[in-house]
C-alpha cells in the first residue's frame, strides 16, 4: 500500500479549500487534511459535497442483475446478444443481465423479468434442464448525462478528481491507471481528452 490507510464505511460530507487548492475532507468521523481527492462516488455524484459545488449531471439507469444455481460448464466467453448479456462464473453458476444501457420499466415485476432472461438463456444454450434464479438484484448505474465516462481534475477545484462512468468494471484498470499517473506526474493523458469534466458548466 506504500504507506497509504483504507478507511472504510465512514461518509465523506465536504472539502474545504485553502489557497485553491483542496485541503482537507470532511468526514462523519472527522476532518482528514489531504492535497488530493478522488471522487469515485458512482450513481451519488449527481450529489454535490459541502465546499465543493460542483456535481455531475446524471441519467443513472437500473437494471436487473440475475444469478443462478451451477450448471456444468459450458461457456468461457461473455455473451453479448440482442436480448441478454451473461458469463459463466468459476464456481458453475451464471450471471446475467437484460439489456446493456437500458433503463428498468418499474412496472415489471423483478421476479418475472429473471425468469424471462433465464427462459432466453436457455434457449441460447439448447439447455433441456431449467436455471434456477440464486440471486436477483436490481441495481444502478452511474451513467453520467451524455453517456460518457467523466474523468480528471475538475476545473476551478485544485486537486480534486473525478472518475465516474457506466462502464467502470471494464475500465477500471485503464482508468485508475491513466487517472494516479495524472494525479503524481500532473501531465494530462491524451486518451482522457474527451472526458474532461470541464464539459458539463456547473
Ligand atoms: C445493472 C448494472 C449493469 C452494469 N453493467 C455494466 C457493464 O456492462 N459494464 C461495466 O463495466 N460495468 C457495468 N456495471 C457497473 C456500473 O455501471 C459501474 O461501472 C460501476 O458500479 C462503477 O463503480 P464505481 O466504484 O465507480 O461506482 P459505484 O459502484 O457506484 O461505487 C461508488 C461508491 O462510492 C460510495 N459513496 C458515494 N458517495 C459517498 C460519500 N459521500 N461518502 C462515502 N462514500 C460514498 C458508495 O457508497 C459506493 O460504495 C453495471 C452495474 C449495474 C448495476
């Protein structure tokens, strides 16, 4: 960890500047003094923090998320189809997902919805026996208003980062990668260039 805390389960509040530049971060446990901040807050960065008027305009979408009991292991891909996206996990069971970047109709039932997509997973894999649901959750997705992941140092805000996007499992690696390099080298990655938060006007 090079030195560095993981603190967890407490709720960040604000930030206070000095000299334009963040100073330290207010916490329901108290006060931490930092020179940087990274705001990976997901669906809840349309919130803006106390200090920090800043936040991002949102489309966050639901969406369903099923898992099943195992099955004998039949797929090493993700499957993308029109319908239904799923994976076959290590441990037998499988996880899917309706629709990639829709939004959930509140008027189905959650229930009826998983048992649908498990009917077209089987269809997909010609499997005689029938998924049984273990899991079924609806979730939501940070999906910043243009679509787009928004990511770098907020303008006006020095020393305060931002790395928010629907795709965040498939880009974290890229991304908290790109992001720390900025943040210690201070020198600006060309593939972040469309992804400033300085687009959205606060
Ligand atoms: C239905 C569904 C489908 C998805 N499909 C895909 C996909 O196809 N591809 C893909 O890559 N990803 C997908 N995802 C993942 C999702 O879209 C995001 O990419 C992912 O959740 C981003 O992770 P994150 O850690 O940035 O944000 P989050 O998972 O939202 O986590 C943010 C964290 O910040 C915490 N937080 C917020 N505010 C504060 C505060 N003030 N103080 C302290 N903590 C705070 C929250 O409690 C939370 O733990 C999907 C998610 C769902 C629900």
């Amino acid at each position: 960890m090079g030195g560095g805390k993981v603190i967890s389960g407490c709720t960040v509040e604000g930030l206070k500047f000095q000299k334009g530049r963040v100073s330290s971060v207010q916490t329901n446990i108290g006060e931490i003094s930092c020179d940087m901040v990274t705001l990976a807050t997901g669906v809840a960065a349309q919130n803006g923090l106390l200090g920090c008027e800043w936040n991002l305009p949102m489309q966050n979408k639901k969406g369903l998320i099923v898992q099943t009991s195992p099955i004998p292991a039949l797929i090493n891909h993700i499957l993308m189809t029109n319908d239904v996206h799923f994976k076959q996990n290590v441990d037998g069971t499988l996880t899917a997902g309706e629709i990639f970047s829709g939004d959930f109709d509140e008027n189905i039932v959650a229930l009826d919805l998983a048992s649908d997509v498990l009917s077209r997973i089987s269809r997909k894999l010609n499997l005689s026996a029938k998924l049984v649901p273990s899991n079924i959750k609806i979730g939501t997705r940070p999906v910043p208003i243009d679509g787009f992941p928004v990511v770098g140092e907020i303008e006006g805000h020095k020393g305060v980062f931002v790395a928010v996007m629907h795709s965040g499992v498939t880009l974290a690696p890229l991304i908290g990668q790109l992001l720390a390099s900025e943040m210690l080298k201070a020198s600006k990655s060309p593939l972040l260039g469309s992804f400033r938060p300085n687009r959205f006007v606060n």
